[in-house]
C-alpha cells in the first residue's frame, strides 16, 4: 500500500499538470502586475491589489470562475509560509471578490449559493496558489442546508458524502472571514494535518444557520487512495452556476 501511494504521489499530479504548471504565475507576475504599475490597468486581471499582495483572474473553464492569484510566489495549500501569523488573509479576500462571480452570473447571489475553494497538491494542476471562486453545486449546497445542525464550531465528519467522498465540516459564524483564517484551522484543528498540508482540500460556502446567524460551512477532505480521492475541492463547485438560473 506504501508503494502504491507514492506512485500515486508521483503520477498523479503529473497527469494532472499536462500544461504548464507555472501559467497563473507568469500571467500574474508577467502581466498583471506590471501592467497594473505602469498603468493602473490590471489587464488581463479583473482585479490586481497591490497593497493587499492579490490579484483577480477570470479562469477559462467555466462561466463564473475566478482565482484569487498571490503577487508572490506562493506553491499551495502546503507552503508554510501560510501559517504564519503574518500571512495575509487569502480566503477573506477572496469571499469579498464574490462580486465578480455574481456580476458574470448577472445577478446578486445568495451566501448559500457561493463557495471558494483550493485543491491539494495532488488534485491541481498549477504550482501557485489559487483559490477558486465560484457557485457551489446544487446537490452540496441542499446537502448542506439539510444537515446544517450537524455541523459545529469543531471539526467532525460531515453525515453524507458530497461528490462521493468524505469530508470533515467545521462552522465558522460572520458575515466576512476577517481575521479567521481555514488554513489555521485545518492545521491546528485536525491531527496530522499541519505535518500532511498538501494532502488536504478545503472549500468554504456561505451559511445561513438555523438560529439565523450568518457564517460558513469548511469542509476539508483529503488526498488518498481507499477510496481513490484526488483531493480535489474544486469538485464541489458549479462552474456554469446552475443555482443562478
């Protein structure tokens, strides 16, 4: 079984990089950037900020699908450098860049309706960090409602599969992330996982409790061979947003 999953290891995200692996970089950092510097324009971007270190990119797969992309040069969901207590607040800016997938979808959304999310090391095919801003699926989003009072503010296994696979949930209360930050949560919340980041996915959608609190459900799964699971949390995103139809 050992074998086995160090080939997976090694093959996989071969397979899934058949383009190249460094492309969201040398577009953020070779022409969003600059461009934004010279002329305040963040083309080809929606968004490039500066100050906050981010930038904005329409993804070419799908309708409504935008990447929070770094400025700096940052692999993925197992860089350290993440959990430092200085690292900016990725997943926060990245809920507040929603509009964006609204705008495209020609409508304000529900909370309920958007999540973010970012692949492990093994279920992405780009070595820079991007989290994937997009519509949730409608199966995942009523799953969510439906089991709403399972989820606590403690990391537990989520009562039904969403996309054929398992996940842990964890409830997070506030309109806005703020200073909550998931990748500290998973790495601090779940055993092993500080030492095994880059096996772990994790997606955050927009909550409305049943006590009327607004927040969010993160879920985090994880890369692994039994059952076969890529790590993929994209997986649990509609990139053509059904639910604003």
């Amino acid at each position: 079984m050992k074998y086995l999953f160090f080939l997976f290891v090694l093959l996989l995200p071969a397979q899934l990089r058949a383009g190249d692996p460094s492309a969201l970089w040398k577009i953020v950092d070779g022409d969003c950037v600059p461009r934004m510097r010279e002329t305040k324009e963040p083309t080809p971007c929606a968004v490039v900020d500066l100050a906050g270190g981010y930038a904005a990119l329409k993804d070419l797969v799908g309708a409504t699908q935008f990447l929070l992309i770094p400025t700096v040069r940052v692999a993925g969901i197992e860089s350290p450098e993440l959990l430092n207590a200085n690292a900016p607040r990725y997943w926060d800016r990245a809920w507040r860049l929603r509009h964006l997938t609204e705008a495209r979808a020609g409508k304000p959304l529900p909370r309920e309706s958007l999540s973010l999310a970012i692949n492990s090391a093994y279920g992405r095919g780009q070595n820079q960090l991007h989290i994937h801003i997009d519509c949730v699926r409608r199966d995942v989003r009523d799953a969510l409602a439906a089991h709403r009072d399972a989820i606590d503010i403690y990391w537990d296994e989520f009562p039904v599969r969403l996309a054929g696979q398992t996940w842990r949930a964890y409830r997070i209360d506030g309109q806005n992330l703020g200073l909550i930050e998931p990748f500290d949560l998973l790495a601090r919340g779940v055993p092993d996982a500080s030492e095994e980041m880059g096996r772990h996915t994790l997606v955050l959608v927009g909550m409305t409790w049943s006590d009327g609190v607004q927040g969010f459900a993160l879920l985090d799964g994880r890369a692994g061979l039994s059952p076969l699971n890529r790590g993929s949390g994209e997986d649990l995103q509609d990139h053509d947003c059904a639910l604003a139809r």
